[in-house]
C-alpha cells in the first residue's frame, strides 16, 4: 500500500527544515482529514512520509499546508515542498 516515500519541508525562516513527525502524525489521523484517500499515508520520521499509489501529491501538499494553518504549525506565507523520494516497489 505504502509504494512512494515522500519528503515533506516547510519554510523556517528562510531554511528548508523537516516537516516534525508530530504534525504528519496529527494530519494522518483519518479522524481529522475525514477523506478516505489520506488512508493511504503513514509519517515514518521527521519530513518523511510513505504514501499510496493513490494519493495525489499536489491533494496531499494542498490538504497539508491547509491542516498546518489552521493548527497554527504554518504561518501564513511559509510554504510547504513535497518530493518524493523513491517508489518502494519496482
């Protein structure tokens, strides 16, 4: 399910850091995105997600920086990148 390792920095004053494990952690709970597709994520480590084949990755960086405003993890004009790494399987 897990076939695309992805890694996710935000903006820290300037300096691409890693996204912290706590926020993905807080976003994968299917609880709070209420979307069946966000299944398909499991955080694995600071700014590394693994992903499903499923998951659009310009959805997944739209509904991350949309869940880090408004927890307040993001300011206003940081930015999230999201690239992705390698596929699990070949």
């Amino acid at each position: 399910m897990f076939v695309r390792k992805v890694r996710v920095e935000y903006d820290n004053a300037g300096v691409p850091a890693p996204v912290p494990l706590k926020w993905l952690d807080n976003f994968s709970m299917r609880s709070f995105t209420n979307d069946q597709i966000f299944d398909d994520t499991l955080p694995v480590a600071d700014g590394v997600m693994e992903i499903g084949l499923r998951v659009p990755m310009e959805l997944l960086e739209d509904r991350l920086t949309d869940w880090f405003r408004r927890k307040g993890y993001l300011g206003a004009t940081s930015k999230l990148r999201l690239t992705e790494l390698q596929k699990l399987l070949s």
